[in-house]
C-alpha cells in the first residue's frame, strides 16, 4: 500500500491541475473535496476556484457520487457565507489582562481579547502546559474534541498524538452515538447496514427516530423510488418533522419509550407466529430466553399502549406490517438513544430484523451507522503507544465528555486545571450547561479554543486560534451513511492565519521537545498512512487512485447479483457467540440486563415539571455550527422561529399561555426564556426547543441548561431528550420566595 506517494506537487495545488483538478473555463477550476460535517451523508462537493481572485466562487454536489448525487442540503449549499463570513476567527488572540472569563455579547470579543501572533501563542501554551503538566501531573489536563471535521485527519491524528505523548486525560467521546455502538456491538458484534442505495428496493420502511429530512437528506432520494414502487414509509418521532409528514404514517411515541414498542412489536410477531423459525434457528442466540422475556403482560399490545401512548390497533398493525412485508428495512438513528434507557431501546429495535429475517432480503435489514466497515489505519494516526512516552508512563486516565460539568467542577486527583477545545463547542453542545459554564469560568483553568469562530466556548479561552474550514485543507473520509471512501482536496489558502488541526498540533509538540519525528510529518504523510491498511473492504483505495477518482467504493463482499446482503446468513456475527444476539452474556458479565427491557427515566417527574422537552437540533444548523450565520438563522427562522418553544396548544391552555408570549421554561437544572409557539408538531405533555450558540440567544442561556449528566445505561452516552421542565409565562424579576430550584425559577 502507499506510504510515501503523497508527493508534495499532488497537494501544492498547482497549475498542472493534476488528476481531480478538471479544467473547467480557462479562468476557472474545479477542485473534489469531501462535506466533512458532521453529517451521515459525507457528501461528495466540487468547489470552483476563480483564478484571477483565487476566491471559491462556487459549490455544488458531485454529479458523480453515486449515493449523494449531485445536490447539496441546504446548509451548506450556502457554507460560502460561512467561510468568508467577516466574523471569521483570522489570527491568534488572548486575554487581556484583567478581563474575568464569561460569556461576551457578539461583537464584544475584541474588548476582551487582543491579537498576539502564533510564535507567542504557542510558546505560552507550551509553557502553561508544560508548568501545569509538572505541577499537578499531565492527567490534570483535558483535551476535548467531537466532530467540527469527521476528516480522517482532521477528527483526530496529530492531536491525539501530541495529547498521548503529553500524558493527558483521555477523552471518552461519547456525546452523540455511543449508546447505539455499544447496543449494536452487543447484538452484532459489527456494525454495518444496508447500503443507502437498497432502501430503494424496500418494501416497508420505518424511519425510527431518524430526521431524513432535517439531518441526512440524501436517503431520501431511495425513499422516493421505493414509494413510487409502492413501498409504505412510517415515522417514528414524538415530533412531527417534515420527515413525519410526508410519511404515510406518523406514529408520535411518548420519548423514551421506544424499547417497550419494539418489544411490543416482537410480542405481537410471536403471538401471531410471524417470526422467520429458520433464520433464528441458524442465526440467532438466546430466543428461548427473549420469547420469555416479551411474551409477559409488560409488552402485550395494551401494556405498550398505555407505556407509549400509541392505541394497541396501531402497534399490533405495525407489528404485523413489519413481519409481514419483504423487504423492510429500519433507519434508526440517535434520536431514540439520547435517554437513560437508549442503549437498550437501540438493542431491541436491532433485533427486530433477527427475529424476522429481513436481512435477507436485498432491501431488508437495519442501518444505524455505517462507519464500522471502513478500516483507515487510526492506529497509526493517533500512536497511542506514545502514552508510554509520556511523564506518566502508562494509560492516562478517561474522562467522559458528556460530563464536563462535573470533570471542571467535581473531579480531582488531579483536578482539570488546563482544557484545550477543538473541533467542539461545548459551552453551547455539552449537557448541564451552567455546570460547564462554572467550570469555564474558573480563574485557575487555563483554556485554549482553536476554532473559525468565537463561540461561545472561545469566549472562556485564555488563548483562542484561528482553524480552516473544510475547504481550506487536504484530508480523507470515509461516511456514517454510506460506503465510499473520499478525498478531500484544499480548494484554497487557509483565511487568514488559520492553521489546520494537524498543523497547530505538530507545531505544539515540537514547542514542548517532544523529540519523536512523528511530530514532524506533514498531511500527505499522514494520509498516505491513513490509507495504510490491510483491511480487506480497502481494496485499491490509494491515495494514488483516490487522486484519479476521488471517491471509490469499499469493496464489500457481494452475492452473485451484486447484492450486498449483511447478516444474511450465520458468517457475518462477531459476537462471542457467533450469532445474532437477542441474549448477552457478556452485558451480564458487566452486571447488566442481558435482555432488553423497559425502564421509564428517573428524571424527576412530578408536578413541578411534568413536560417532557426535546432539546432538539436545527435543521439549516449543524448542531451549533451556522447558529451564528445571517443566512441560516433565516433559514431556522422561517421554519419555527428563533429561541422558540413548541408547545401543543392544550398545555399552554392550562398555563394561561398564547402565541409568542415569552415563557421561562425551567427544571431543577435551570432556566431559559423563549418564544412560545403553540403547535400541534409536538403532542400533549411534550415541549421542543433548539440547540444553538447561548450568546445569540435573547437571555444568553441555551437549551442545555436544562439538559442532565445523566448517562445512558450503555456506551456511557448523552441523555439529551431525557429532560423534564415546566412552562410559565415570563413575569420580570421577582425575589424568589420558594426553597424549590424550579418553583423558584419560575416565580
Ligand atoms: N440539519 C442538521 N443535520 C444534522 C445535525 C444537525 O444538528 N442539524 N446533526 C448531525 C448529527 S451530530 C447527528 S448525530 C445526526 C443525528 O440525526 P438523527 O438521528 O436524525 O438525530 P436527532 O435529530 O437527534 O433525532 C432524530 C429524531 O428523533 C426524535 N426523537 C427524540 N426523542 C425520541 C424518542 O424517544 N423516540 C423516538 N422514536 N424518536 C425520538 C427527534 O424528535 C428527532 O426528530 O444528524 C446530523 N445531521
Ligand atoms: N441539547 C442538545 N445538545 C446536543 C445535541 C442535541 O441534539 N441536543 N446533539 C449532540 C450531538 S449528536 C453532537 S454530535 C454534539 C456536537 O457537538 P460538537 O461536535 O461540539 O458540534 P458543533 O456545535 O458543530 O461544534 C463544532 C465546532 O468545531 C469547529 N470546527 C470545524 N472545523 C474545525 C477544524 O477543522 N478544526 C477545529 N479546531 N475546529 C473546527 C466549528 O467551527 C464548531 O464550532 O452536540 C451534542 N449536543
Ligand atoms: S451537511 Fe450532510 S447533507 Fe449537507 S452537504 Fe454536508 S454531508 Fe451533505
Ligand atoms: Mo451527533
């Protein structure tokens, strides 16, 4: 495989225009680089490059991208706003003296911060660490990273490097998919799908908590095709998203409850002898013990009914439906997993195809992620055998990211006293916001942010840095939602002084004498290792050939009409057992439920806050990414309003509460003021509201401050719908006069 063909002219960008650098006019052309949001879709885009202003003037879908098609969502067919936005972060900046940590008002950043130059910067990181690191041990320090890029290199290599060779806590990134990893690992022992491209040839498809409209467009397309055949789509989703409504059935679950329908489902296609004998005879583990499990009363149709708020008629022909059309295929996505009891809804919506063989159907099947199949040598990215190195000498500690409250307020032996942030926003992103703010605002943590924007986490930094946007650097990527494997070329100069992940952690590492050459390499080196692997589903994928076809399929095993057919038979499972897994012995092992079973949330429940609220994200935003752009807060705008809460018309009845009245909505967590919006989108007893930057809201706070550290029962993940409130119309200021945080809160 190729270790050194990353030649440096292939990246230079020169006017030889090499293999992907088509000719478009003599005054323009066209580089292939890859959508490296935080996206299932990975979408394959061309950016047009005006040689006389060397200025990107165009971008657009990959005509040629065989499951994105040619079209981009709506974010970032306007991300050109975003990258030559004027409120670009372009050079290093700090502190000033004397200025406490908070949350600035836009365009207040410049009062607090003034620029230094990069020599400055990464000397004074350098040293603060280095003093903090032989102080307090190098375990005192905190890197946190999500996905701001899910480039290979870009989502992490250099950066976990340098943070293994310093001997820092590690970051158990865990905020988003780690429950449905941990539930389909149990199950599967493997996660992989269908491909995108056989949902067309489906039957039945139920969109189980998953936002295709909102939150990974390119489905939708086979959706389509697969209705024009005569294929059904239902919706499961609490909220009635545009998703829910062009459905042919929406099915509003009671959040949370999603594990006692799918053991609702499987009770009903066992009572009625729907399951396919055959496939669990050779396929599957531990039937015996699930049939006992939901052939009680807990999961007969009326239980599931009273749990779910669905009427028993419309399980019980779901459940048949489902066993009963072939092919049918599930998109569940994280939506059902963000709640205490969400890595076992994840396990038994899994099994539902276990229990009725869909898998064997082209067409048929589960698709959670489809990450898993893609084998990029990460090993030799990140060198984790550089925590050997390390003042420590052995394995640095875990901290989990849905816990950053409590790891800078509550966490010691040692403490947190330095956080370095990229890739991440987590004062508006992390749960239990004024537990993270608190942190933040500590005067003795010393914060670097590196990031485009100032966000509301730079606004806490002691040193903030400028970092590119996807089109300013080379990286490659494979996908959540499909499976081909992409470049992505640089379509121009970084803005400004802005320096890429990779770059700022190289250049740190040397700051600090780590004498390991690993320090030292380059993009094209590390791509070139990126795509060092032995991975039999790599096959051909070179950089060499990714530089002639930018984006090549994983060569996945195929039957002989080219079907990929994933668990079709017994061969696929990597489960201890070998088979589909409805019991785990190893979940009993760590002291868990070995089968699925219900458990409502322990989230307080009473009369101080009896409404559910969804956190939600937006869908022009990328989680907070665009929150900040004119173009995309319209966009949010006019689909349900700014610093809104939906709220169904019967609940604000009851509070005396009418259209666009400003409402303190409010849990023992915190408070936040919105906008109500009264609407049938959301059922009685459940509100929703959007994640965005804090400071852009109307009273500074975000919808995290009502969000929980509590984790889900697998994974360790984030329980971010897993929230109670209750809504008051907004009085101005009284004293409080009750001891209760919420009655307080809402006085
Ligand atoms: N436009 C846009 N696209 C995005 C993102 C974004 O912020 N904006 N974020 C990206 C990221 S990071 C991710 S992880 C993916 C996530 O993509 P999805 O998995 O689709 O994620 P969510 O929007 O979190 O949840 C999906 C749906 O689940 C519903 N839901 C909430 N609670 C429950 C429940 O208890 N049961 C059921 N059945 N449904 C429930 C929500 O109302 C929501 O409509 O999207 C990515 N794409
Ligand atoms: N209430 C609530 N909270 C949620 C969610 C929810 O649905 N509701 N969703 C959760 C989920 S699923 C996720 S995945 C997390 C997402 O949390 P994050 O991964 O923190 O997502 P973003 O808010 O998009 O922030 C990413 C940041 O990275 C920056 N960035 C982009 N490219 C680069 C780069 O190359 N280098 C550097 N250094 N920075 C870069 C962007 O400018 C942006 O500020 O949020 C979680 N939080
Ligand atoms: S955010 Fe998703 S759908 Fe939009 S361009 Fe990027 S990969 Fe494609
Ligand atoms: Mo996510």
């Amino acid at each position: 495989m190729t270790t050194n063909g990353a030649g440096a002219t292939a990246f230079s960008h020169d006017e030889d225009g090499k293999q992907s650098l088509a000719e478009t006019t003599p005054r323009t052309r066209v580089v292939h680089t890859t959508c490296s949001l935080d996206c299932p879709d990975s979408c394959g885009v061309l950016a047009t490059i005006d040689l006389g202003t060397n200025r990107v003037v165009r971008i657009a879908g990959d005509p040629a991208h065989p499951v994105t098609r040619g079209f981009l969502c709506g974010k970032v067919t306007r991300y050109l706003d975003r990258v030559y936005s004027p409120d670009r972060l372009l050079y290093p900046m700090r502190r000033r003296a004397g200025v406490a940590k908070g949350s600035l008002k836009p365009g207040e950043e410049h009062l607090a911060f003034e620029r230094i130059s990069w020599d400055e910067a990464l000397d004074t990181i350098a040293a603060r660490l280095q003093q903090i690191s032989d102080t307090h041990g190098p375990e005192s320090i905190l890197p946190y990273s999500y996905a701001g890029t899910i480039g290979q290199l870009g989502y992490g290599s250099m950066d976990r490097r340098f943070f293994h060779r310093l001997g820092a806590s590690q970051l158990d990134r865990t905020i988003c998919a780690s429950a449905g990893t941990a539930a389909f690992n149990s199950v599967y022992g493997v996660r992989v799908g269908p491909e995108p491209q056989s949902f067309a040839h489906a039957k039945l498809i139920l969109a189980w908590g998953a936002n295709l409209h909102g939150n990974s467009i390119h489905l939708w397309p086979f959706v389509e095709q697969a209705r024009r055949n005569g294929a059904r789509l239902v919706v499961i989703d609490p909220y009635q998203t545009k998703t829910a409504r062009l459905a042919d059935q929406h099915i509003a679950i009671r959040p949370g409850t999603d594990t006692a329908l799918a053991m609702g489902m499987m009770h009903v296609i066992l009572r009625d002898g729907l399951e396919d004998r055959d496939y669990i005879r050779d396929c599957t583990h531990g039937f015996g013990a699930l049939r006992d499990r939901v052939m009680t009363a807990d999961y007969a149709p009326e239980q599931v009914a009273i749990t779910t708020g669905i009427d028993a008629e419309v399980i019980v022909a779901l459940a048949r439906a489902y066993a009963t059309t072939k092919p049918a295929v599930i998109r569940v996505n994280y939506g059902i997993q963000r709640t205490d009891n969400g890595g076992t809804a994840a396990r038994a919506v899994g099994m539902l195809p276990l229990m009725t063989g869909a898998w064997k159907h082209h067409g048929g099947g589960v698709m959670l992620s489809t990450s898993n199949a893609f084998g990029f040598n990460s090993a030799k990215l990140q060198m984790p055998e550089l925590m050997r190195a390390s003042p420590l000498g052995r394995d640095a500690r875990t901290l989990n990211m849905s816990q950053l409250g409590e790891a800078l307020t509550q966490v010691d032996d040692p403490a947190v006293h330095a956080l370095f942030v990229y890739n991440s926003n987590p004062a508006a992103v992390a749960p239990n916001q004024s537990a993270v703010l608190r942190g933040m605002r500590r005067d003795d943590l010393f914060t670097v942010v590196h990031d485009c924007f100032f966000t509301d986490t730079a606004d806490h930094a002691d040193i903030v840095l400028p970092s590119p946007s996807f089109l300013e650097q080379d990286d490659v990527q494979g996908a959540y939602g499909h499976y081909f494997a992409q470049l992505s070329l640089r379509a121009m100069e970084p803005m400004g002084e802005s320096r890429s992940n990779v770059r700022l952690f190289g250049q740190l590492a040397q700051r600090m004498g780590f004498p390991e050459p690993c320090f030292r390499e380059t993009e094209e080196d590390l791509l070139a290792q990126a795509l060092d692997t032995q991975h039999p589903w790599h096959q051909g994928i070179t950089l060499e050939a990714l530089k002639q076809q930018p984006m090549i399929a994983l060569t996945l095993p195929r039957n002989d009409r080219g079907e990929f057919l994933p668990f079709a038979d017994a061969t696929w499972f990597r489960t201890p057992s070998g088979r589909g897994e409805f019991y785990s012995a190893s979940l009993q092992q760590q002291g868990l439920d070995p089968l699925p079973a219900y458990a409502p949330t322990p989230e307080r429940n009473d009369a101080t806050q009896p409404l559910r609220m969804l956190a939600r994200k937006a869908d022009h935003w990328m989680n907070s990414t665009f929150a900040n752009i004119p173009q995309h807060r319209n966009m949010e705008q006019a689909r349900i309003g700014l610093g809104t809460l939906e709220i169904h018309p019967d609940d604000a009845a009851e509070r005396n509460i009418a259209q666009d009245d400003t409402v303190a909505v409010a849990n023992d967590r915190g408070s936040l003021n919105l906008t109500a919006s009264l609407t049938h989108r959301v059922p009685r007893g459940t509100v929703a509201a959007t994640l965005g930057w804090n400071k852009l809201a109307a009273d500074g706070n975000g919808v995290n401050v009502l969000t929980s550290e509590r984790l889900t029962d697998l994974g360790g993940g984030a329980t971010f719908y897993a929230t109670n409130v209750e809504v008051r119309l907004h009085t101005t200021a009284t004293t409080p006069t009750s001891s209760d945080p919420v009655e307080a809160a809402l006085a």
